[in-house]
C-alpha cells in the first residue's frame, strides 16, 4: 500500500503473569503477521565507558551504572549495553520542544476520523480471525483495540526506528525527566537480560514507546502477552500479540466489560456548565438535570447504573458527553482527554456508528505564548492554574473556570481566543 496512505492515517504518537495459557487454540488456524526473529544471542561487547568530553553525561553515567547494579543488573551487561553510548541531540531536541500552536480538538478529532483510516479498520474488523478470542478474554470490545492500534502506529505500519536504550539514556542524562526514563532505561535493560528481545529489536518512537500498540519497557515487562502461543511476546512483528497486549493493559487499567466509554449528550439551556469535569454520577442525575442523549436512545442497563462525568472538550458551544468509566480506562492509556476521545469515536465509527449531532466550533489554534498569558493572568488575578507551562490541564481549566463564574460567564473551563484576551485585558498584559 502507498506509504503516503499511512502517513495520512498516522496521527501525532505490557508479561502476563496470570494462569491463563495462550490463545493458540483459538487462532492457531488463521495467519497472523511474521514476528520479528528475536534470538537470544548477546550483543557484542563493548568496550568499558571512557570519557566522552562531557562531564556531567559521564558523571550521570557512571552514577547510573552503580545504581542499575544496586537493581540486580550485572556490570557485564552495562558495559555491553551501555559503553560507548552517547545522548542522541535528536532525542533531546524532541523532549524539549514543545508545540507553539496548540490544534483545537475538534481539528484533532477531525485528523482522527479520516474516512480512509474508518475504511480500514472496518476491514480488519472483518479480516482479523483473532479478534473474537483477545475480546472474549479480557472484555474489551475489538473496536477499542483497533482504534488504538490505527492511533498508536497506523496499524501497525509506522513503529518508530529510534534505539529505545539510547533515547532512555538520552532522557535521562537530560534530567528534565530523569527518574522516569531512568525506570525505563532499566526496564528496557532488564527485558534485554531476559534474553526475550535484543538490543537490535528494541525500537520505537524518539520517547521509547515502542511496537504496535507503542507500549513502553516497563508496560512491556509486565503487560505483554504471548497470545498467539510462539513463545514470545512481539508487539512489532505480531498483529495478535500487539492487540492482545493492548487489551491487557485496558484490562488492567479497568476497563469494564459491557459498559460504554461516552455518549454525546444536549445540554439544557441554561444548564450550569460549571459540573463539566466535576461529579461523576448515573446518568438519571443528569437526566433530572435536563442533560438527554444526542441519539434520543434509551441507556442500556449497565450504562444507568454506571458513574458518568460531563466533559466539554470544546467548551460550551462544541458537542457535550457524558464520559462512563471506560473513558477513564482508556486515558490509563494515554492521560488526555482528547485522546480518549479519539479512540472512542474512532472505535464507534468502526462499529458502523456515524457522526456526531453537535459541529466542532472553528476556531484558530492558540500560541504557546496565548496559553502561557492566561496562566499568568489567571495566577494574578488569583486564580491558581499551576506553574504557567503552556499545557491546558485539569488544573488550568479548574481555574478557569473559577474565573468565569466570578465573573458571571459560562463556567465551561475552555481556554478560547476570547478568554485569552479577556484574562490578558484584566490581569493588565500587553
């Protein structure tokens, strides 16, 4: 298939320990993508570090090295593994540049549900023999799966090349974030001690996820699974080993079997926008509070007695859901809501759903130097967002909120171009 195809469908980018034995008997019987060779052969040695002309690198090195025996790794595998190595500037440039334009989520969304990315899924909805087994044993619908796999890498097209050691190396001796790519970077050596994956096989994304479903070390060491019963657990080479992982990790992070992840909801007018992002409760709370379902359809019975918060990814004027437990699985996933989202939508699409009643909002992406202003204004004008960091989180959209209820506006929590400028206007920014 053309490549420019899966780039389009690209957009932006754990072992079972159970008793449970593999799916073989289920899926022996249809073909399944060829795994990745992943011999146990060591690598080749490599020589003890030496001084590379940057002290601190070497002095974080060499700390490191102590502290990842004090973890039950041998100094003979870090010397292979890690001698010589030197921090990747492509790695370091990625993690330290953040987006000066912040795209709206309806254009997200929009990126997300792209009519050739549907057709696809659709058809290995149809194709993938598989897929009744994985969602059998750990109660997560195929199309969730599917909607993470077309997500995560273009269904497994665009995996990421970068050496998942050298990029945890890279991270951690940057230090912006080096506990947890130091956890990474020994996860990552350790599923090299075990013999299951080579140094070689190790790729993925500049960040270290890696694979099909972009699974990192540690996800990989305790949330992979061998489903096709090969004896190994590949998330680059096998389709069902990638899914089956995947839907562990839902699993995991609590997903709930026969319970929904959203549903579109109209809101009543005059409806107090302040509960977005607040109780979580059935959906006959709501419904007393004049919230109805976009689609008119009655809730199935799991879904009324299940806990729902409403979210409002576009503010008040943009489509209104009442998010079931599901959806906070998913953000187990990936934490954002836009992406939980995403995968939701994507996953009913597959389903045969279609579109949704509410239109995104247009409107113009906002610049990092937007963003940041508001944080500013909101901390001076008393409203505490958190350290103004450009990223429009649960804390900065609780502020904003707060604000606009003191000033008798929507509480809706959504930073537009006009609160931008209205926050700018009373904290006094130019």
């Amino acid at each position: 298939m053309d490549r420019r195809f899966f780039l389009v469908l690209l957009l932006a980018g754990c072992a079972d320990t159970s008793p449970q034995g593999p799916l073989t008997s289920l899926v022996s019987a249809m073909p399944t993508a060829a795994p990745t060779p992943t011999g146990s052969a060591p690598s080749p040695m490599i020589a003890t570090p030496v001084p590379a002309g940057e002290l601190s690198f070497d002095s974080w090195l060499a700390d490191f090295m102590v502290r990842a025996e004090g973890a039950g790794l041998t100094r003979q595998l870090l010397e292979r593994e890690l001698g010589g190595v030197t921090p990747d500037p492509r790695v370091i440039s990625l993690d330290g540049r953040q987006p000066e334009f912040s795209k709206p989520v309806g254009d997200y969304i929009k990126g997300v549900i792209s009519d050739d990315r549907v057709a696809v899924g659709r058809r290995k909805r149809n194709e993938l023999a598989f897929l009744p087994a994985v969602e059998s044993r750990y109660g997560v619908p195929r199309d969730i799966l599917l909607a993470v796999w077309a997500m995560e890498s273009a269904f497994g097209q665009i995996q990421g090349n970068f050496d998942v050691v050298r990029s945890m190396v890279s991270l951690a001796a940057d230090g912006r974030r080096r506990g947890w790519a130091e956890g990474e970077l020994i996860a990552a050596l350790q599923i090299i001690d075990s013999g299951e994956v080579t140094r070689a096989q190790l790729k993925g994304s500049w960040a270290g996820a890696m694979g099909q479903t972009q699974f990192l070390p540690s996800n990989y060491r305790t949330t992979a699974v061998d489903a096709d019963g090969d004896g190994k657990r590949d998330i680059w080479g096998s389709d069902v080993d990638s899914l089956a992982s995947a839907a562990n990790l839902l699993a995991k992070g609590g997903w709930k079997p026969g319970v929904g992840w959203a549903k579109e909801v109209i809101l009543p007018a005059g409806f107090d926008y302040g509960l977005s992002e607040g109780p979580r409760e059935i959906p006959s709370w709501w419904e007393a509070r004049g919230v109805r379902r976009a689609d008119g359809l009655p809730w199935t019975s799991a879904d009324a007695a299940s806990p729902a918060g409403l979210i409002l990814p576009a503010g008040a004027s943009g489509p209104a859901f009442l998010a079931l437990p599901n959806h906070f699985a998913i953000r187990k996933y990936n934490n954002s809501t836009s992406y939980a989202l995403g995968i939701g939508l994507l996953a009913d699409r597959f389903a045969g759903g279609g579109p949704l009643v509410a239109a995104w909002p247009v409107e113009a992406p906002l610049s990092l130097s937007d963003r940041m202003a508001a944080q500013i204004a909101l901390a001076r004008l008393g409203f505490d967002p958190g350290a103004p960091d450009g990223v429009i989180g649960a804390g900065t959209r609780k502020a904003l909120r707060a604000w606009q209820k003191s000033r008798q506006l929507p509480a809706d929590g959504y930073l537009s171009m006009d609160m931008v400028q209205r926050l700018k206007a009373q904290a006094g920014l130019s």
